[in-house]
C-alpha cells in the first residue's frame, strides 16, 4: 500500500485565527444597514431573547439543525469555532434570509454596556439603555444555498455554553409579502480551552480538499468562509465515507508541546489504521512516523510568537478493501514523554 504523507501548506503554521476583525455583536453592528434589515436584526434580537429567558416557544415554521463544529486555538486566549447549520430551504419562498448567532455562557455571566454618562439619567432610564453583551452574537444577511448548508464562526473563551441560532425569511419592504417564517436552533456546545499548559490538539478536520488562497480576504469574505486560515482554505467533507479513488486527508494542529534545546518542538506522529471486520477490530497498515523538529521544521517557526504546530495526512484509498475504520493518530512529545491520541472513524465505500 502507498501512502502519501505531507504537512498541511506550510503557510498554516503562521496563521492567526484571532486576528479575524468582523465585528461580533449584532446590537452594535456598525455596518450600515437598511430599514427592512434593520427591522430583522431587532426581530430577531428579541425572539431569541423570548427563548432564551423562557417566555415564549421557538417558532418550528422554518427547521434550522447543528450539522458540525471544530475547535482551533486563536488567539486573546479565545477559542475560534467554524461551525456548520443546515435550514430547510423547501420551506423558504426565497432564499435570502437573516440569521442571527448568540452564544451564552451556562454560569450565566454577561456584561452590560450603558450607552450613557452616570448621574444624567434616573435609574429607570438608565436600566433601559444597557445593553447586554454576549460571548458572542453577530448578524449574517445570507442566500441560503441548495443544499441548505451554511458555515460560520465565533470566537468564546473556553467553558459551557447555550448556542442559539434564529433565522428570519428576509424583509423585502414589500407590503404585500406574506408574514416572514423564522426557527430557532439551541445548540449545546463545550468549548475546549487551549491556554493550558498541557499537550493538546484542535480538532481533527477531515478534509474533502485543502487548497491555497491567494488574495487577503476582506472581513465579510472571512465571514463566508470560515474554514479559511490565513492563505489556506479547508473545505471540510461532508461525511466520512470515501471512494476507493479518492483520499482520506486530515488536518489539525498541536499545542503544549515542549521545547528542545534548539527551541524548537519535537513532536512525533503515529498514524495507524485498524479495520472492523465481523470478528472485531484488527490492525491493518501504518504511516512512517511524522516528525515535527528543528530539522523539518522552518528555520523561523517560533512558538512564542504564537505559530501553531500542524499534522497533516493525505492517504490514497486505492488499496483499502471496502469498509470501515479507524484512523489512530498517536502524538508523543518527546522532551516530556508526554502522548495522546485522537481517533478518526471512516468508510471506504464498496
């Protein structure tokens, strides 16, 4: 069997997932907007407000479900989330629609904002005007695709939280358009924190193709785009089942490694594949061992200035007999000992 390893574009391992600059909270979007889009931001604001505090039902006119998520670390110690939501677009008389995302943290925490000066107005008044700001919330004005897949990301602290998504068929201005269907997707998410100090790895992305950017994106090219990490763009596959000509490729990255003396990491990856048959899981062939060092690494990779250490694996399926398996992805960080592994499961179609 042959197996082709590479590392993911070397270009990744520069990338700053919490450099993305658009703007996270929808009550203080400053893009400028509308009347009838404005109309659907507070629309929205305030169903969800209504489900979240438990005063009224989430609407079912429009079926809104959590298709998939994956954790990277970024950077003020937040945690980048890519995530993907499916909408029943047979229910949409068209396909615009506005979606509103609000994550609130399970202990409850929020800050409140006043919008004026204290002493200047009374209490009543004051209370009236705050604004309350979430982990995150933000507002996308979208066309709902054919498969009704839609992606996009937050960026939250580590920690518990209630995820909603709230989406509203869009307002045209036209008096006659019938009365808008809107759903609402709560969604529980636990968010891994990446700031300690200990070996651990994003979540493993399997991958349908990794391809290079070559222009900057704009922030709202970002926002359509969330699985775009600096000049790469991971188009993730949308299940795990592969053809025999076709490829099993994964992307993540490490974090917590040690250094060396050369300040460098050194990492080493295992990468094994167990297949399931009738009479229980077997051993069926390995990689060569992958290794992260000051030998295969950039002379400039640096940790401290915040690169991230990438795995990667693209393996041709040609020799795979039809079925399912298990890819066993062993990380051992030599200079401490330390190891983990993470487990990937995957069809070879017949």
């Amino acid at each position: 069997m042959q197996i082709r390893r590479v590392l993911a574009l070397w270009v990744a391992v520069f990338f700053a997932v919490g450099s993305l600059t658009f703007a996270q909270n929808a009550q203080k979007d400053d893009k400028k907007r509308n009347k009838q889009e404005q109309q659907d931001i507070e629309a929205l604001v305030k169903l969800v407000d209504g489900v979240s505090m438990g005063q009224q039902q989430p609407p079912t006119d429009l079926t809104v479900t959590w298709d998939s998520n994956h954790f990277v670390k970024g950077q003020d110690g937040k945690t980048y989330v890519p995530f993907t939501v499916q909408i029943d677009r047979s229910k949409l008389a068209t396909p615009g629609v506005a979606m509103y995302i609000r994550a609130i943290a399970k202990n409850g925490s929020a800050a409140t904002t006043p919008t004026g000066t204290a002493g200047e107005k009374k209490d009543e008044d004051k209370k009236k005007d705050e604004k309350v700001e979430y982990p995150w919330d933000n507002i996308h004005f979208v066309e709902v695709p054919a498969d009704g897949k839609i992606s996009r990301a937050m960026a939250v602290p580590g920690g518990d939280y209630d995820v909603f998504v709230a989406v509203k068929e869009k307002n045209t201005g036209d008096k006659k358009q019938p009365p808008a269907k809107t759903g609402v997707l709560r969604q529980d998410l636990t968010v891994p924190d990446f700031n300690k100090a200990e070996l651990a790895t994003s979540s493993v992305i399997v991958a349908d193709t990794v391809e290079p950017v070559q222009t900057a994106m704009t922030n709202e090219q970002q926002q359509e785009n969330p699985y775009t990490f600096g000049t790469m763009r991971i188009v993730p596959a949308a299940d795990q089942k592969f053809e025999k000509n076709g490829e099993l490729q994964v992307v993540f990255w490490i974090y917590g490694a040690s250094q060396d003396a050369t300040k460098k990491p050194d990492v080493q990856i295992e990468y094994n594949f167990h297949q399931k048959t009738p009479e229980g899981e077997k051993y069926f062939n390995k990689t060569a061992p992958q290794m992260l060092n000051a030998t295969t690494l950039p002379p400039q990779f640096d940790m401290a200035a915040g690169h991230q250490l990438p795995g990667s694996l693209v393996v041709p399926l040609a020799s795979f007999p039809a079925g399912d398996y298990r890819l066993e992805i062993k990380i051992t960080d030599k200079p401490s000992g330390k190891t983990l592994t993470r487990d990937i499961a995957f069809t070879v179609a017949g």
